[in-house]
C-alpha cells in the first residue's frame, strides 16, 4: 500500500525511497517476515532484483543533479475512476413493501437524500479515489450534537487500519492515528480506536518509532481528551447499535498479489497493481526526453585564444555581442575552417513522442480504462454511441467495481439510519429495504432517441409509458406513470383547427333536429298553417 500511496501522491522522493531506500519492502523487516522474503527461492533474483532495476530504485550517479521526472498518471487514473463512479449521485429507493406505513417511506426517503447532499456526494468520491488508488478503503459513521444534528461519514485510509475478517465479512477493525507531539522528542503518541458490534473502544498509547508503547489515560493527551467524558470503564462506548460503523469497500477483486497471505483474501485490489513497471518505464523515458532537451542546446566552442582576460585571477570573457575582432598573429592550419564551432545535438521527438504515447496507452488499458478516457484519442464531437463504444473498457470496468460499490453504501446508509435513529431520535424505519441505481455514464443522444421513439410509434410497437421509460431510464415506475398521464392529459386539449371545440369527437345530431336547415330538394316541405304538404315550385 505504500508503494501504491508512493505512485498515487507523486511525490519523487517518496517514490525513490520505496523502490531504493529505507522504506522499500525488501529493507523492511516486518514485510520481509510477513511476506516470507528470507527463503532463498523468493529472496533471490526475485523482489531484490527487480527493485534494482527500477528506474526509481537506481542511485543517482555522483556529481550528476537530481534530474529524474515524474508523470503523475497515476493520480490520473484514481480521479479517473473516482468520476466514473460518482460523478452523479446514486438514485436510493425504499421498497414501500418493506415499511410499516407511507408516512414511514416518506420520512426515511428524506433522510436518505439529506445523507446524499453535496457533502456526503463529495465524501463517497473522495473514498473511491482512495480506493482505486490503494485497494480499498474505509467508511466511518461519526457523530457530534455540537457540530451537527445528523452523523454523517469519515473517510480512514487502509493503511491505517487493522482489520478482522470473518467468512469475508468484516468482523472487528481496529484504527490507530498518530497524534501531534507532547513533551519528549522521542515519545510518539497514537490513538487506538477498536470497533465492534455495539461498542468502540479507545486506548491513548506512548511509545516510540516501533513499539506501540505504555496505555495512558485519554486525557493525558489533548486530542484525545474530549473522549474521556464519552466512555466507561476500560475505555469502552456504547454506540446503540448493534453493529460495526465502519465498513470496508474493496475496489475490486480478487487480490491476484497477495494470493496465499493470510488475512488478505476481503482486500481490494488496486487500479495500479502489476502496473508499476510500465509506469516507471514511461518515467524513464520522459527523464531521457527531457534529458535530450537539455543536452541538445546550442552552445559555441572558442578557442582559448579569443578570450578575453580580465586579469590575474579573474578568469576571462567573451562577448557575444561584439562585432568587430582584431585577428591575432597567429600560424594558419590551412584548413580554412573558422575557430568558433557550433555543437547542437539531436532531440529525439518523434522516438519519445512515440514511446510515451504506446506506454500511456499499456498503462490504461492495463488498468481497465480506455485511452479516451482520458483524452488520448483527441476531443472531436462524436454521437453518445461513438463515445460508448470508445470507452467501452472503462464502462465495462466501471460496471464491475459498482458491484462492489452498491452494497457498502447501502450497508452505510442502513448504518446512518440506526445512529440517527437511536442517538438523534429521527423518525425513520432503519428495518426497510434499499436499492440504488447508477446513472449512465454516457448519456444517450436525444435526437437519436427521438428518431427511434418515432419509428417505434409509427410501427405501432411501443406504448407510452415505454416511450416515457426510455426516455427517462432514472425514474421509478410511480414517476414514469405521472409523466404518462400528463402526456395523455396534454393529448387530450383541444387540437389545432379545431374551433368548435370537439376534440377530435364527430358531432352527435338530435333525430328532431337532423332536418333542420336542410335546403335538399328530396325533402318535402311541410304546411306550416295547415299541417299538409305543399307541392313543389313549379
């Protein structure tokens, strides 16, 4: 994880130490115990040697300047996949079967999008950056009544936790923090934080570098005095709820590097795992570009002759911008050629262009994404069609870590319900069933949907509420219908050309009536004294 954390921050040093110094797996003893890197078969030619050939895990030659560069796309594809997944909030039901009353539905359904708001949105994608990058991460549910009337989530990165597993399932986690230092120099103070099913314990140890050190009291520290009026005895609290408030998201599965380690079957893996080398290789080779820049510049060789001194000592000059040189009596060569020579080496564009190119494109598409994702492929307006079958491989991946994401926040929320419930007495039902629906990550062209909406009407193959579903493939069927009767309610005003206002209806005549106004010469017209008929018009 560190050495992941090394590629996602981009910090060179950091990067160097992992893969050449103190940090580095194989120099750490504790990962060399629980990797088992002392048995021969491993320890030889393996890890060792393939730090060694590392662009980052080489010394710098002596008297040469640090000049290695870093591409940080690594970092890119983490905000990659961060906003694939949440660049949209996920649409969160409540099966309306599963509560007691509507009244219930509604309420629960209220809390939910107030959990879901800018902040709670912003604080899912900033795990699943983390996520991406380092394998997993963890969701915490944290409350406070002096900050705000409602818990709400707490990011905690994996290396800062220490999980317990059962049949896969997160049994017991336990989360440490090092804290600001007091007094002694040497003394490193950390706060344990221990999570189970209905309680959080806490202990405040002092130690040093590498050992966890003396349990102190929690109000021996002022970061973690404000817990000591929280807990009972032995430092435990109660938290109401008969479950764990953290909850781990793997990013994806399985784990192909830690196959075999004990513990580490539940972790996710991360979006740069067997893709360290590429990337050190397309470092490598932006180092030897920009090397070929600084290499390449012009510069003018002179014979010591055409210097000018400046005295005993003081080293001597050549101006540049002078014009006129006074020749000095000297013996010609009878090479003809001048004394200043001018070097300007070649820069390899095209070569690096190239290989920079092809590395950035292996290193996507060993991550999971396609080169367009992140613009490799250009910026030319294209149909939503095109742009989904271009990034086909980052919507496939990214249908792939939504079946890991969709159960932790619905096992989070479900966990949000019963801490605002039992701490804040909200009216919700934490018992009811949840589902949550992503957005499409392309949204489809709507000229295009309407044209294939007006065949299908045209060929008499599609109802409305299909034509409304289609359309709006977010909405629920309850909202799908109240659109569907509007459309019908708006059919049904009165049409263009229309001026008696029928509506399309054929006037109903009276049997009385129907001869009324008739001027037809096939009717015979009545006496109007006597009752008789009169003869027709000569």
């Amino acid at each position: 994880m560190d050495t992941w954390h090394a590629w996602y921050s981009g910090d060179i040093d950091h990067l160097a130490a992992v893969y050449g110094g103190a940090m580095s797996v194989s120099a750490n003893p504790a990962a060399r115990s629980f990797f088992d890197l002392n048995r021969p078969s491993q320890y030889k030619g393996g890890l060792v040697g393939s730090l060694a050939r590392m662009f980052w895990g080489q010394p710098i030659a002596p008297g040469q300047p640090a000049s290695k560069l870093h591409i940080p796309i690594a970092g890119d594809i983490a905000e990659l996949s961060a906003n694939l997944l949440w660049s949209d909030v996920p649409t969160v039901t409540v099966d309306t079967g599963s509560a007691d009353t509507t009244s219930d539905v509604v309420a629960t359904t209220d809390q939910l999008h107030r959990y879901l708001d800018d902040k709670g949105h912003a604080k899912l994608r900033e795990a699943a950056e983390i996520g991406a990058a380092l394998g997993g991460v963890y969701l915490r549910v944290v409350w406070d009544r002096e900050l705000r009337d409602r818990p709400w989530l707490d990011v905690i990165y994996p290396d800062a936790a220490v999980p317990e597993w059962r049949w896969g399932m997160l049994s017991a986690v336990t989360l440490w923090r090092e804290l600001e230092q007091q007094g002694d120099a040497n003394w490193v103070w950390r706060l344990l934080e221990r999570h189970e099913p209905g309680t959080i314990e806490y202990g405040l140890y002092r130690g040093d570098a590498d050992t966890l050190g003396m349990l102190m009291a929690l109000d021996d520290h002022p970061e973690a005095a404000d817990l000591a009026g929280r807990v009972r005895d032995g430092g435990i609290q109660d938290t109401g709820v008969d479950r764990l408030l953290v909850t781990y998201v793997p990013n994806i599965a399985p784990n192909r590097l830690w196959r075999g380690i004990a513990g580490t079957e539940p972790l996710g893996r991360s979006d740069f795992a067997g893709v360290e080398p590429v990337m050190d290789a397309l470092d490598e080779c932006w180092t030897s570009w920009m090397r070929d820049l600084r290499l390449g510049k012009g510069r003018i060789m002179l014979p010591q002759s055409m210097l000018e001194t400046d005295g005993p000592g003081q080293g001597a000059t050549f101006d540049l911008d002078r014009e006129v040189f006074v020749q000095l009596n000297m013996l010609d060569d009878g090479s003809g050629s001048s004394p200043i020579t001018a070097s300007q080496f070649a820069i390899r564009v095209d070569e690096h262009e190239r290989t920079t190119a092809a590395l950035r494109k292996q290193i996507l598409t060993s991550a999971g994404y396609s080169a367009q994702s992140l613009g490799e492929e250009g910026a030319v307006a294209v149909t939503a069609t095109e742009v989904a079958a271009r990034k086909e491989q980052s919507l496939a991946t990214r249908g792939q870590k939504i079946l890991y994401q969709r159960p932790a926040l619905l096992e989070v929320l479900k966990t949000l319900l019963l801490v605002d419930k039992n701490q804040f007495g909200a009216k919700v039902d934490p018992d009811v069933e949840l589902t949550a629906s992503w957005p499409q990550a392309v949204q489809p062209d709507q000229e295009a949907t309407a044209r294939s909406l007006s065949l299908l009407e045209s060929a008499g193959a599609i109802s409305t509420w299909m034509k409304v579903k289609t359309l709006r493939p977010e909405w629920d069927d309850e909202q799908v219908q109240e659109e569907v009767e509007r459309v019908r309610s708006d059919g049904a005003s009165t049409p263009a050309g229309d001026p008696f206002n029928t509506r399309g209806v054929p006037p109903q005549f009276d049997a009385e009536t129907e001869g009324e106004g008739d001027s037809s010469d096939d009717e015979e017209p009545t006496d109007e004294v006597g009752g008789g008929s009169r003869g027709r018009a000569a």
